[in-house]
C-alpha cells in the first residue's frame, strides 16, 4: 500500500510538471499557431482535472485526518481549504476560455502562484504535523481511501459545492458521473 504522503507528494508534482510546462510555454497574444494554442488548451484542460480531483479528495479524506490528528488542525485545514477554494473558482473561469484569449493567460499566471504557494503550504506546513501523528499503517491507510476516490473524483471544479467531506462523498460521485460524461463528449482530457 501506498501512504497518503507518497499519494500526495506523486499529484502534486504532476501538477507541479503542468504548471511548468505552461509557463514554458507561455504564448505572446496574437504570436502562437492554432496548433500551439490548441495544445496550450489541452494542457490546461489536463490541469483543471487532475487538479479537481486532487482537491476533491483531499476535501473528502485529507483534511477530515488532519482536523481529527493534528494539533491546530481546524486553522490549517481552513487555510488550506480557502486556498483551494479559490484555485476551484479561478479554475473554473479558466476552463471556459480559449487560449488565445488574454484572460486565459492572466488566470493561469493567478492558478500557477497560487498551487505553487497552496502545495508549499500543505507539504511545508501540514504534512509535518500529520506525519508525526499517524502511524505507517494509519498514514497507508488514508493513502488508499485517496487512491480510491481519485477513481471516482469529479473532472471539473465545482466552487459551489460545500467542502465538506459528507456532502462530497454524496454529492461527488453524481458530479464526477457528470463531468466524466460531459468529457466523453466533448473529448476533454484526451491527448
């Protein structure tokens, strides 16, 4: 089995590799191709996934962990999920968009401070004090339950769901069957 932390620690680098990749290739307004753009947008489309279910499931099992283990854990749970709260709403203008729109490029450059600053956050800050309180099996534990909900974690951000981990638990199944079906059709998520 896996620990939460190697769970963790392996999104949060996927998504470290994506924001990279989209600065690197940051397009000057009216300069890129089609082609170009077209990828830009299905990195980003790739992003705005795997970064929901991240969040998701972090909401349904990491933080009710830390709350429950850590010393403090409701006032790093709550920065945490004001973070990601405001990484699902700028995610979500950002989905709606072209690349080749001027917007596009402002709400990435926003999304890519602000993961950056939300993972050191959480790896710097939270995993410490979650790490000393669980044991291995516990740590391996939490590290299943988040492997298995990614299954089934929706595609899409949904701001205005409640970050609650029982109303995702409810509500997140239906929304990920949602998502994945709005995918299919429109092939969203396909390289």
């Amino acid at each position: 089995m896996t620990s939460a932390f190697e769970v963790l620690a392996e999104d949060h680098a996927e998504v470290k590799q994506m924001l990279t990749d989209l600065e690197l290739g940051a397009v000057r307004q009216g300069t890129a191709t089609a082609e170009q753009l077209t990828q830009r947008k299905k990195l980003a489309e790739q992003l705005v996934i795997e970064a929901s279910r991240h969040e998701a499931v972090e909401e349904m099992y990491f933080w009710p962990a830390v709350r429950e283990h850590v010393p403090g854990g409701d006032a790093l749970a709550g920065t945490a999920l004001g973070q990601e709260q405001e990484g699902k709403e700028v995610l979500a203008k950002l989905e709606k968009l072209d690349a080749g729109q001027a917007e596009f490029e402002k709400l990435l450059a926003e999304f890519t401070r602000a993961g950056r600053e939300h993972i050191d956050y959480e790896e710097n800050h939270v995993w410490p004090g979650l790490r000393a309180a669980l044991t291995a099996q516990q740590a391996e534990e939490l590290g299943g339950k988040l492997e298995a909900a990614k299954k089934t974690a929706p595609t899409r951000p949904h701001p205005h769901t409640p970050a609650s981990p029982g109303a995702l638990k409810t509500v997140g199944p239906v929304a990920a069957a949602a998502d994945k079906a709005r995918d299919a059709m429109t092939n969203r998520g396909t390289h």
